[in-house]
C-alpha cells in the first residue's frame, strides 16, 4: 500500500510539474507575440507621425496633384528602407481609394472602409503569411486618409516552429476566426502541412483547445481530443487586441511515457524496500521465534521437573542495521525532493527575468535606447492628472534635429542612426532622474519636465541645445554639423489635456524652425498673430 500510494503521488507530482512547465512556455510565446506586436504599432505610429507625409496626402485630397503623389513615394521608400521587417507602405484616401505605395504593386483591392474601422492590426495572408498594421491620418485637424503597413509575419512562423520543451509530439496551434466564428489554423500543422488558411475546427466544439483558446479561456486542459482527435495535454493563450488564439500542447501518451520513465527509480526503490522488509522480516521473525520455542520447551521442561535449563540466547542487532537501512533510504528521498524543488526554484528564477527583460523592451525605442512614444504618452497623462490635482506645474518640450532628412541623404542611414544615438545619449545625461525622455518621432523627442520653473527650464534647455551643436559626430572619416530646435509649453489654466499641452509645444517648434531654426521658442512668448497665422507642417 505504501508502495502504491508513493506511486500515485509521485504521478500525480511530475504530472503538475509538466502543466506548470506547459504554462510557463506559452506564456512567455504570449510574451512574445505581443512584444513582437506593439514593435509593429511603434513603427507604424514612427512612419505616421512623419508630418510632410499627412501634408503631401492633405494637398492630394485637394487637387489630386501628382507631385504630392511623387513627395509621398519618397518619404514611403525612405521609411521602407529604413525597416528591414517592412514588405509595404501604402496609402488611401479617405474613402479607401489606392493612392501610392513603397513598393509597386498591380492588383490592390481597394478595401472596405469597414476593414479600418476594427482592430488596427490583422493577419493576412493574400501573398503569403504577412501582419497588416493600419493607421488613421490626421493632419490639420482632418482625416487625410489611411496609412497601411505590411510587415513580414516571420515572428510567428519562427515560434511555431521552436517546439523546445514540448517533447518529441508537442506542436505550436495558431488560429485567427473567420467571418462564420470558427477557429481556421493560420499557420502549417505538424500533422497536416496544408493546413495554413485551410483547417478549421467549428466554434462549437468547445471540447477542442483551440475553440478554448479563441473563447479567451487560458487554461490547461488534460485528456483533451486535439485536432486529430487524439488526446492531449494544452494550455491555451488568447491575444484579445488581435483575436489570435495560441495552444500549446503534448499528445498525453508522450505525457504517461514520461512519468513512467521518472517513476522507474522510485519502482526500483519499492522493489528494495519489499525484498528488504521481507528479508528483514524472516529474519526478525526467526530471531522473535527462537527464543520463544526455546522458552516454551525450557517451561515444559521445569514442568516435568527437569531443572537444568541451557541460557536462552536472543540479539536485536538486525533490527537496529534494519533501522539505519530504512534511514538512508529516507535520506535518498529527501535529497530527490531538495533537487526536484532547487530546479524548479531556478526555473521560476529564469522565467521571471524573461519577463522583466520583456517588459522593459515594450517601454523602450530599440534603436536609441530611451523611452517610446506609448510610454512618453501614458506617463504625460499621468503627470498631468497629478499636477492639475495638486496644483502643481508642468513643462513639455519638443526637441526635432534640424535638417535630418539631409543628414540621411547626405551620409546615409547608418549615420542618421548614430545621430540620433549620440543626441538621445547627450540629452538623458543633462535631465534630473524625475524628468521624462523619450522618442516620438523618426527624428523627433520629447521631454516631460514636472515641477518646472520658466527660468530653469529655460536654461536647461538652451545649455542642452548649446552641447548637441558642439558635438562632436564622426561618420566614415567625416565629420557631421548637427542642430537642434526647441519648443516648449508650460501648463496653464486655459490647457485642459496632455494632448493640447503638446499641440502647444509643437506649435512654439513649428515657429522656431519657421524663424531660422538651431533655436529655442517658448509657446507664452510668440505674439498672438503670429501664432494665428503659424500652421505646423515638417520643415525638417
């Protein structure tokens, strides 16, 4: 029975480590996936907020100029070829008429309006597996049109095609719903290669894990029919902002042969501990049972009146080498135990560093280093609900280098990168550790400044201007004249938004770049009918 009931545990114990593990791994493909996914909406928003681009599309809505068609394909391509992961950039007008693209195609399907108003990133898979990455268009204050980006959807092919810890039978599923509710497999099966856009599996088969996973369920399911009907062991993951469903999962007979092989030492310890205690047990009981015949034949004996009784011997060492033999072994099991946890101590270790380093790379530009646009948003709105609540104040300061475009035309791409490296570097130097930076835009940045005072603020970035003209940028034995402009607007009572702080920053940019540039122009401090007449466009 003990023996038994050690078994049964032990099954039941590596039978949870195997779903924690299960669950471990395609979390972190979650993870992944929507790592992946907001690179995609930050690149997408980086080529959105090229303001010549919303101007050009602007003047097309206008007149259908051709040479606004032509400046757009140039600011596309150099965005194309900036962004290896980029298969296409195009451009609609507002009623969702073609109008240019990075590359040429011949067979765009103009697309329903419909298709823009949803989720703003989808699967497609017209030429091959690709992610479609949507953005409206603003510019002065009006919809121009929508850009739309198409990027390469190798990230996902590359994580179902990793099976590391999911055996010799795990696969990867991944499955979007199609327009009857149904879970159709995007990508190739283990067991069905044509799968891709092919397989589905109805919505009511909610037996199934993929159904599990497209219903939002996270969760293990054990004994479950797969999509061959065989039974598995799943944990499933579902990606709301993308109606993307994730299983992970491994057939239950890999699962029992597993098990079986872990529990084989523990078998052969029963068997020793059987053959120990029977043996112990004949012998303990020979030695009971000796005395014992001898007592009973010695008291017959003095019945009879025989007094001549031999000594009645009996020892108990076996019992006490019994005794140290069951304590080693108890000690064995302890150590299997302390090893069994240690590991999963390190596991658990490992995966919540993963998770740190993935979180910290959704919050950071990966070409300078400093925060994005999304995190440079959610915490000026935040700033600005807790200054407005305590009466506090509050600056925003756009910073945009002067004549970058010609910096990337003149020595290249790598170069502008090293630019705006250099420049990123300098600026978070020179900022106290409660200031916020960040990169908004391809060449643009911004700096979120609590508790600012006019004058300080003011020299603080005039000495930031001062240091990036003096650096001293070296590309390919050449050097690089780099400027800056600055604009910068300090929270009143007439601001009532984050947003419109920034508007205002930008337009005290728009007229330092309009009055000569390399300069620094506070929002308070342009006259009114100048700043009437200023209308902000990319001047560069």
């Amino acid at each position: 029975m003990s023996i038994w009931t050690l078994h049964t545990y032990s099954t039941s114990q590596y039978r949870t480590q195997l779903a924690t593990n299960l669950n471990a791994i395609s979390e972190l493909a979650k993870k992944r996936l929507l790592t992946a996914v907001d690179r995609i909406q930050d690149n997408t928003t980086l080529i959105a907020s090229r303001t010549q681009l919303r101007r050009q599309l602007g003047l097309y809505g206008l007149d259908q100029s051709e040479t606004s068609v032509l400046a757009m394909n140039r600011i596309l391509t150099d965005a194309n070829a900036g962004m290896s992961e980029i298969l296409n950039i195009l451009i609609f007008d507002p009623d969702g008429q073609f109008v240019t693209s990075s590359i040429r195609v011949d067979d765009v399907v103009n697309p329903k309006l419909e298709d823009f108003g949803g989720r703003r990133i989808f699967l497609m898979h017209d030429r091959g597996l690709m992610v479609r990455s949507v953005a409206k268009l603003n510019f002065d204050g009006r919809d121009v049109g929508y850009l739309v980006v198409d990027f390469t959807a190798r990230f996902i092919l590359d994580l179902v095609s990793d099976v590391t810890g999911l055996g010799k039978t795990g696969e990867w599923l991944f499955a979007l719903r199609d327009e009857q509710g149904d879970a159709v497999f995007a990508v190739p099966l283990k067991y069905d290669r044509d799968a891709a856009f092919r397989r589905t599996v109805p919505k009511d088969r909610i037996d199934i894990p993929i159904t599990q996973a497209m219903l939002g369920h996270e969760t293990l399911l054990e004994h479950a029919p797969d999509y061959l009907g065989e039974p598995v062991m799943a944990s499933t993951r579902y990606l709301p902002s993308m109606d993307w469903g994730l299983v992970a999962k491994i057939n239950e007979a890999e699962v029992a042969e597993i098990i079986g092989e872990a529990n084989k030492f523990l078998l052969y310890i029963g068997l020793g501990i059987v053959g120990a205690a029977m043996f112990a047990g004949i012998w303990v009981a020979g030695m009971i049972a000796r005395p014992i015949e001898q007592l009973r034949v010695s008291t017959e004996r003095l019945s009879a009146g025989d007094f001549d009784i031999e000594p009645i011997d009996a020892g108990w060492r076996e019992a006490k080498d019994l005794a140290s033999s069951f304590s080693e072994m108890a000690g064995s099991l302890y150590d299997l135990r302390e090893n069994l946890q240690e590991k999963v101590a390190e596991r658990t270790h490992e995966l919540d560093e993963v998770n740190r380093q993935l979180m910290e790379l959704s919050v950071r530009d990966p070409l300078t280093g400093v925060h994005n646009r999304r995190y440079i948003t959610q915490r000026l709105d935040e700033e600005f609900a807790r200054t407005r609540r305590y009466n506090g104040r509050l600056g925003v300061a756009i910073l945009d280098i002067d004549h970058f475009k010609k910096i990337n035309d003149t020595h290249g791409h790598a170069a502008g990168d090293e630019v705006l490296i250099g420049l990123a570097f300098c600026v978070e130097h020179a900022l106290r550790s409660s200031d916020l930076f960040g990169r908004v835009g391809g060449e643009e940045f911004c700096i979120v400044i609590p508790e600012a005072e006019y004058e300080g603020v003011v020299l603080l970035l005039e000495r930031i201007r001062e240091e990036i003209k003096g650096l001293p940028f070296q590309f390919e034995g050449k050097s690089i004249s780099v400027t800056c402009s600055v604009g910068v607007a300090f929270l009143d009572e007439e601001i009532l938004s984050s947003t419109t702080l920034v508007e205002c920053a930008d337009k005290a940019l728009y007229h330092a770049k309009s009055t000569g540039r390399n300069k620094l122009v506070v929002y308070s401090d342009i006259p009114k009918d100048e700043l009437e007449a200023s209308t902000p466009s990319n001047i560069g």
